[in-house]
C-alpha cells in the first residue's frame, strides 16, 4: 500500500490560526487536520518543557499557514505529511 507523501487537506484559515493561538499548546490544531501523532508529541514536549518549546513550535505553525493563499471559502491547503506545514 503505498501513500502520497505530499497528501494536503483543506482547514480554514481563521479556525487553524485560532485554534493554533490559543489551544497550540496541546496540539489541537495538528488534530483536526489528522496529524494525531504530532498532536501527541506536542502535548508531551509541552509537558517537559512548561511549553516554551511548543510555543516555538507552535508560533512557526501560525506563520506558515497565515502565509499561505487562501481560497473563496477561506481554506487553505495544508499538508499532512511531515511535521511542519507549507
């Protein structure tokens, strides 16, 4: 069974930045785009490490996908291999 690596979903823009901003921490925001595992390491990460790292982390994410172009319906694409967006 082989995968598309370069697989991307549609999210809102708005939502992601949103969810991102204020509940980043616990990776909310790689949930809902179905990067379970990630959501996982930053929930972990942020336990030890008092979520400075993930605040990093999470930061980088907000400007990756507040840089994307987003469509009529205020989507972007977002990529759902790899740990980064873009």
């Amino acid at each position: 069974m082989s995968e598309n690596l370069s697989a991307k979903v549609p999210v809102n823009k708005i939502l992601y930045i949103v969810l991102a901003f204020f509940m980043g921490y616990l990776g909310i925001h790689k949930f809902i785009i179905g990067k379970v595992t990630v959501g996982i390491i930053y929930i972990v990460i942020g336990l030890f490490t008092f979520f400075v790292i993930v605040s990093i982390l999470v930061l980088i994410d907000i400007i990756k996908v507040a840089t994307l172009p987003a469509d009529t319906s205020g989507n972007v694409m977002v990529k759902t291999s790899g740990f980064f967006e873009k």
